[in-house]
C-alpha cells in the first residue's frame, strides 16, 4: 500500500492516534524522539486494523508517512 492509498478517514484516525500517544509520552518525560516512535507505532496500529495490512508493513509504511505528514506536531 502507498501513501496516496490511505483514505482520508484512515488518515485522519492515524493522526489522532499519533499525537495522542506521543504527547502521553512526551508528558511522561520521554524524548522526543521516543514519542515519535511511539506515535508511529499507534499510527501504524490504526493502519492495520483498518486495511489488514500485516503488522511489518504497516509500521513501515507509517514511518514514512509521520516523515512526510505536517500534522504530526506535538
């Protein structure tokens, strides 16, 4: 799956799912790097259970789609 194949409304939850988590993190303490990390991991959680795209691949396609989204501000 390509970034230009997620639907708006995927996008919009993985956006939200995101933030949320990496400010959680963020408001922990964690760097900013970990949230990143983190939100890329809920992002990619969202992606897969609304495309079934395997865990692996969704993550992936997740990291480059937080790399070129900006929104993604926390």
């Amino acid at each position: 799956m390509t970034l230009q194949e997620i639907d708006a409304s995927t996008s919009c939850m993985m956006v939200e799912a995101f933030i949320e988590t990496a400010q959680e993190t963020r408001a922990r303490s964690g760097s900013r790097l970990q949230a990143l990390r983190e939100g890329v991991v809920a992002a990619s959680m969202v992606l897969s259970a609304f495309t079934g795209m395997p865990d692996e691949e969704a993550r992936e396609t997740a990291r480059i789609w937080a790399q070129s989204n900006k929104e993604l501000e926390f």
